[in-house]
C-alpha cells in the first residue's frame, strides 16, 4: 500500500512481526505509506533475522507521523537497524513524530540498534519508544540523538525543540524535551555541557536478573569505557531496576558515541548470549 501526502504531512506505518519455525526467526511485514523494510538477512544463521528499516523521503518534517510496531513470538531473535541517520528537519507549523512500539514474548531476544537520531535547527520532533518484555524475553537497545549539525556550523539553537521518550511499562520512563533556546540545559555543567550527542544503551530482561549477571554487564559496561578514553569522562553505566541495566556517554560528535555502544554491544552480546558481536552489514556499505 502507498500513502499519499496531505496538509497534515506523510503518514507512514510498519508492522513487522517475528516468529519461530524450527530453527529459524521468519519475519512477516505490512506496510502502509513510506517506510519499508528490506529483505531479512541471516548472516549469523536461520535463528537471528537481522532487518534494515528504510524511510525514503530521508526525514521527517512538520506534521509528518512514522509509526513502527514490531512483535517478537516466542523463541524468536530480531536484530533491526537503519541505513542512515534519522533526521528530524525544520518546521514552521505542525510538529513530527516518530513512534516505536514493541512486544517481545517468552523467549525472545530483540535488538533495536537504529543509527542516530539528528534534530535539526527548528524541528519540532517527537521521538517515542515503548517496549514490553514477558518474563524470559530480553532487549539490547540504544538511542543516539544528535542536536544540530556541528560540522557543518549549524547549531541547534533559535527556536524548535525535540522530545525523547523512552518507557518500559511499569519499570522504566524517561521523558525529555530539549528545547533548542534552552542554553542552561545545553551549556551547563549540570546539563549537556556543550555536547551535541547524548545516547543511551540498555540491557533489558522480562525476569529478573540476579546480582552476579547484573554486576557482570556493570563491569563489562565500565572496561569498555576505560578503552574510550576520549569519552571516559562522560560515561555511566548503572542498574535501575533488577531487570535493567543502562548505559550513558555525552560527545561532541556522533562517531566516537557509536564505536563506544558498537563495542559495548558486542560484549554484552557475548557475555549474555554468548554470541559474537555480527554488526549487521549496512555498517558497513
């Protein structure tokens, strides 16, 4: 099905879902509008399907909505990316949301590893993620936003603002807006301190994980960083809850943010799964 753009903007929806047949993660799209996936990939075997989510207009601007559900059967394993940075543009009216909802059932294991998120000078963006995990179901995710584009000498300041939500029901909300006229947050020592990216990866389990595997993904979270020594400094990592463990670094740019969550993937990928850290190829083209 194809949309058609009106006066309230592009409206592009994408349901994906996974389940388990034998050995193998088969997937099952429908689409409605401008957001597509490509053909599943299997580079690591029939049991993990990786997915490139693609958005062709290449942004979102005022009035336009992308919603995404994903939904992961038992026993299934869904890693999905994107091809470039989803980005937020300029807008003189209406404002663009982005949502990402996810339902992952016993057994499951979801990676949500999106490229970076980039508010533009005048956007006026929602970006929500919602997820739920049965116990036994387990999540590796991260967010990387990028305010403005500092290489290019456009900063995100003027008017416009951006508003991340990230929530797990009942365990986990966080909700921030970040308006770009806001200096004190963004320049403070107690705010951003002048960087432009902020990201975030987690570690999420439908059941409770006992004290020796949370203070593994802990240290594990922390040599990564001692390795990172531009960013060691604005690194965290913590457990909120027995069934969460979070990761934080604030950057000046958005490649030593994502080589930092890159690393720090693929060890918690082995120590919790005992799988090798596969990037999915499209890091790579």
């Amino acid at each position: 099905m194809t949309g058609t753009p009106n006066g309230a903007g592009w409206r592009g929806r994408l349901h994906i879902g996974y389940r388990r047949d034998g050995e193998r993660t088969i997937a099952h799209d429908r689409h409605e509008g401008p957001l597509r996936v490509l053909q599943p990939l299997y580079p690591e075997g029939p049991g993990i399907c990786q997915h490139v989510l693609v958005h062709p207009p290449g942004g979102l601007v005022g009035g336009d909505t992308l919603e995404l559900a994903l939904e992961l059967g038992a026993g299934s394993h869904a890693v999905l990316t994107t091809p470039g940075a989803t980005r937020f543009y300029r807008s003189s009216g209406a404002a663009a949301t982005q949502q990402v909802s996810a339902r992952v059932a016993e057994g499951a294991r979801l990676e949500w590893l999106p490229l970076e998120t980039i508010a533009y000078r005048g956007c006026l963006a929602h970006n929500r993620l919602r997820f739920e995990l049965a116990p036994g179901a387990e999540m590796l995710g991260w967010d990387l936003l990028a305010l403005g584009l500092p290489a290019a000498d456009q900063d995100f300041d003027g008017h416009g603002f951006i508003e991340q939500q990230l929530e797990w029901p009942g365990v986990w909300l966080e909700r921030g807006r970040i308006a770009a006229s806001d200096t004190t947050l963004r320049r403070s020592p107690l705010g951003l301190d002048g960087q432009c990216v902020l990201a975030t990866l987690w570690w999420a389990s439908g059941t409770p994980m006992d004290t020796a595997r949370r203070e593994a993904l802990l240290d594990s979270a922390r040599a990564t960083f001692t390795e990172h020594p531009a960013l060691a400094a604005r690194c965290g990592a913590t457990a909120l809850d027995a069934r969460l463990v979070v990761a934080r670094v604030l950057a000046d740019r958005v490649e030593p943010a994502f080589l930092l969550w890159r690393a720090l993937r693929e060890r918690w990928r082995s120590l919790g799964w005992g799988l090798a850290g596969e990037a999915p190829r499209i890091w790579r083209t």
